[in-house]
C-alpha cells in the first residue's frame, strides 16, 4: 500500500495512533479500500469519514473509476458511515471470508 500501487495513512493524536486506512490502486479499475479502523477513544469526531475522503482522493487522483469496500456485519457504525459516504451495496467482488457487506462508490 505505498505509491504508485497504493495508499496508506495514520491518524494520530498527541503522537500516539488513533486511526488508520488503506487504499490499494488496481490501475484504471476500481481502487480498493482496506483495513479502515478508528478508536473507540475518538469515535463521533469524523475522523473515519475524512479518512475515508483522503482515500477516495487519492483513488480519483490515480484515475480509479470508483473506490470498492467490504465489511463485516458486526461493524454497524461502519456500514452506516459508508451508506452516508454515498456507498451502495454491490455483489460481491471478492471471496474474503469475513465480509459480509461489499460497497462502491462511483467517484
């Protein structure tokens, strides 16, 4: 997840990490949003959603046509933050098997 074949970033906070997301580049294919996670500690700031926006700039700045995401069902905030984000729920596009929520979003 490091450049040109992807992204990855760190949120912290008084040095110490308190979210992070990864985006990975598949060319002139959809990019593939990975391992999004926020602390409980700093959960309801946006944190998440301007993670998530930084992510999708860097998708629609490398030409992707859409950014693509699964989840878990367990991760109900989540799923909300991304349904909000203007994510729609799509067939599955992978066999990764936890998920059981797989988003795009057309950027």
């Amino acid at each position: 997840m490091r450049p040109p074949a992807g992204l990855f970033l760190v949120a912290r906070l008084r040095e110490a990490p308190v979210g992070c997301g990864g985006l990975k580049l598949h060319g002139r294919e959809p990019a593939e949003v990975k391992r999004m996670w926020v602390s409980r500690s700093v959960r309801g700031l946006g944190l998440g959603r301007r993670m998530l926006r930084e992510l999708e700039a860097g998708a629609a700045a490398s030409g992707a046509p859409a950014t693509r995401l699964e989840t878990n069902r367990s991760l109900t905030e989540a799923i909300s933050m991304y349904r909000t984000a203007g994510y729609q729920e799509v067939a599955p596009f992978n066999d990764e098997p936890y998920a059981h929520h797989w988003f795009e979003k057309r950027l």
